[in-house]
C-alpha cells in the first residue's frame, strides 16, 4: 500500500516538475533535422533542415512576439541531417558577434557547409564533394601525423566533419585547414582526408574515454524495410583499432 | 529512417559514466540487433532501444595500444513506437531521455507519442528509467534541445503526418517548474521545496525496491 501510494507521489512529482508544455508550432515540409547556435544566453538560433521543402530555416526568439520566428532560409536540396558549431573565436577577430557553421547532409545532392552568422544571415561557403549522406558528425581536430591522425587543435578552429556516405561502405573525414583570415569568410579551406569502412553507416557518433576519442558507426543501414542494426557488443561496432592505419583514425587523441 | 547514436556522459558525485544509447528503428533488438526485418512478421516484433554503458580497459603500453571498448546493457528501453533518436537532458542534476518516435509497430499512423524518461540513479549507477510523459508527434524525426534564458527547450521536427510531408513542427519547455527551483538566484523557500521533493522520491524509489 505504502509502495502504490510513494509510486503515485513520484509520478506526480514527475508529471508536474518535469512536464512537457508546448510552447508553440510552426508550419515545416518534412522537418528532418534540427541544430542549434548558442550565441549567448539570450541569443539562440535554432536551424531546421526541411527535407520535402527543400529549405533550411533559420529562428531566432522574438522578445517582442515571445515565439520563435524565421528570420532567415536558404535553399538546399532535400537537406537531411544537420549538425552545427560556434566558431566562437570569430567574434574576437571580426568583432561582429561571431559566426556559426552548419553541415547540411542531404538525401540527393553533396554535404554543404554553411556560415551563419549572429543575425541569421546564411552562406553557403563550401561543398564537400560526398554525394548523398547518411549521417554526420563534427568535431574537433586536425591531421597531425599518419600515426595519430588526428588531435585537438590548439587553437580548437579546425574542424572535421564526418560524412557516412549513402549507400556505400565507407564514411569520409573532411578537414577545415585554414588560416584565421579564412575562418570567419569562408570556414577555410576544406580537404577530405580520410575514407573509413564504416558498412553502410546510418548514424555517427563521437566519444571520448580515457583520453582517447573513438568514433562509433551505426554499420549496415540498408533501407526502410532492411535495416540491420549495429554490432553492438563487439569491437566491430567500431571502425578503429590497430593495425589497419587506414581504419585506426577514430582514435583521435585528446 | 536510420536508427540513432548518442553517446552522453553521465556524471553521478565524482564519476562520469558514459552511454550509449542506441534507437533501433524498426528492429527486433532482442535478436541482439542483427540480422534483417520481415515486413510479413512486422506485428510480432517488439521494438525496444538499449542503454549501454561504455568503459574503456587501458593497456599497458599507450600509445602503441589503444585501450578496449567493452559495452555492458544497462537496460532495455521498450517503446510503444519506432524510436529514431534519443537525447539526453540534464534538469538539476537529474537525468532524463527523450525520445522521437517516427511511426507505429504496424506503419499505421504517424500520429504517435514520443516520450520523456527519467533515469533513476542509485548506488553510481542507473537502477531504472521510467516514462515521465508522452506528446503527441507526426512522424517525430529529430529531437534538439537548447537553453534560452535558463529555460529548457525542446524542439521536435516532424516528418509526416501519414499523407503529407506539411506538418508543424514544435516547441515545448520542459521542466520550467523544476527549473525555477535549482536555477540560479532560487529563493529559501524553493530550495525547501526542492528537497522536500528529493526526500519523497527517495523514499518513492525505496518503496519500489522493497516490493522487488
């Protein structure tokens, strides 16, 4: 009786602490994705990648209206995932309140890199020449030698997005290596630096564990009605490991 | 739809856990996540997502030898739906996940809940995770969650409604109450409040360990 009566408490506390409470709605055409730039406490921009619609929106919360409005788009082909980072060193160097960056996967056309600035304004900046995709993931990094492929840069500018490549079984690394001039026109200059056999990868994800940062591949993404999961109880979840150099980059040093 | 990754660290006092939580949309994980899915026998399957947790064995000689991965279950998830991405939320230093789920067992309707679940922690590690809450999506493809203001906010896309790719997506606050109570510049008042709260899920999560 005592159990039923503290289990009715705890979900009431839950329900009434922790509730869910819609806010607002706004009109989509196949919302996939969504990412976000945390500008400052009172300035966020959150981005929609909108499949069907072939657009990427961009909003921002209104102070006046209380409700988040767009306040800015930009066409792109059936865009799919998003993933997003704050190039927070930028507002030092051009003063303008900085900028972010959003890779675009898309169902049918290349990955593209995306600056965004503060305002909501949108660039295209860069193509990554992958073709459709199946996820992404960033990070931080660049190629320091074959060994250790990759390691948090100093300055912790660069940035390398992976790309598991649709239909394929392999995913991709693509690196900024750019100047500080470059970073806030451009994001740098943009070089696939690696191909990894990811078997059909369908989701990407990085984790760091005991100083050594691993990237873990949801392998054998088929289609809708043929998916196979992960293997998740073996190393062959994972793309890394010795010997192979070339599968060895998801251990990307600290 | 692809299945979903994430991997989170969790901290519990002075130990950081880390998950992995993987979305298995329409796979029968109980069949230890392999093998392919069999339109005929959709009905029979049970779809669940898995908590892991990963640890890492160091070796003897770094760098040669990167340390092993090993992944231990932590606790099947069973959702009602097909899930397509979980994310974790940290609410004053409680865990929760959240969870998008695209379309039903039968790929009947779009029209399903997603769902919000608290991890309930003890002795360092998780003991349970419980649904908190359901909201009705449309095909929920993605979860996003930001701050703004010292608000949590929840953005869910959604898809498809079952004929039409033109659906609104939203946005929800979650935990504002809870928020109010362990934010920064809380009154005295709360904070009683707050663990007045604790004690009474401690107790609540005692009770159902005794009945176990």
């Amino acid at each position: 009786m005592l159990a039923h009566f503290a289990n009715f408490i705890s979900a009431l506390i839950d329900f009434y602490m922790y509730a869910v409470l819609l806010l607002q709605e706004f009109e989509t055409l196949g919302a996939r994705s969504m990412a976000h730039f945390t500008f400052s406490k009172k300035r966020v921009l959150l981005v929609v990648a909108q499949e069907m619609g072939d657009l990427v929106s961009v909003m921002q919360w209104d102070y006046t209206s209380e409700q988040f409005l767009v306040i800015a788009e930009h066409t792109i082909r059936a865009p799919t995932h998003l993933v997003s980072w704050v190039a927070e060193q930028d507002s030092e160097i051009h003063g303008v309140g900085g900028y972010g960056f959003v890779s675009v996967a898309s169902s049918t056309d290349n990955v593209a890199i995306l600056r965004v600035d503060s305002q909501g304004n949108i660039t295209r900046v860069h193509t990554l020449a992958t073709g459709p995709a199946e996820a992404l993931s960033v990070f931080k990094g660049h190629r320091l030698k074959d060994s250790v492929p990759y390691s948090v840069s100093p300055s912790e500018r660069e940035r390398c997005v992976m790309v598991a490549i649709r239909g394929h079984d392999s995913s991709e690394i693509h690196c900024s290596h750019q100047s500080s001039a470059e970073m806030g026109v451009g994001g740098g200059r943009w070089i696939r630096d690696f191909i990894v056999n990811t078997k059909k990868s369908g989701s990407l994800a990085l984790v760091t564990l005991s100083g050594t940062r691993y990237m873990l591949s949801g392998n054998g993404w088929g289609s809708d009605m043929e998916v196979r999961c992960a293997l998740v109880y073996s190393r062959d979840f994972c793309c890394f490991h010795p010997p192979d150099p070339i599968n060895n980059l998801c251990s990307l040093l600290d | 739809m692809p299945f979903r990754l994430d991997v989170s660290s969790i901290k519990d006092g002075s130990a950081i856990q880390d998950f992995l939580m993987v979305a298995c949309a329409g796979i029968p994980c109980a069949q230890h996540c392999q093998g392919q899915v069999d339109p005929e026998n959709l009905n029979t399957l049970t779809y669940t997502s898995v908590l892991y947790s990963m640890s890492a064995n160091p070796v003897a000689i770094p760098p040669a030898h990167f340390p092993e991965i090993s992944f231990v279950q932590v606790t099947r998830i069973g959702t009602s739906s097909r899930a397509v991405w979980w994310q974790r939320v940290e609410l004053c230093a409680r865990q929760f996940l959240l969870v998008a789920n695209h379309f039903d067992q039968q790929l009947s309707s779009y029209y399903v809940p997603s769902a919000v679940y608290a991890l309930r922690q003890s002795a360092g590690s998780i003991s349970e995770v419980a649904a908190v809450q359901t909201f009705m999506t449309m095909g929920a493809a993605h979860i996003e969650v930001f701050t703004l203001n010292g608000q949590t906010l929840v953005a869910v896309s959604n898809y498809y409604n079952g004929s039409s790719y033109h659906v609104p997506s939203a946005i929800y606050s979650f935990g504002r109450e809870y928020r109010q109570m362990c934010g920064p510049g809380v009154e005295p008042a709360s904070e009683i409040l707050l663990i007045a709260i604790r004690v009474l899920e401690t107790v609540a999560n005692t009770q159902q360990i005794m009945i176990i």
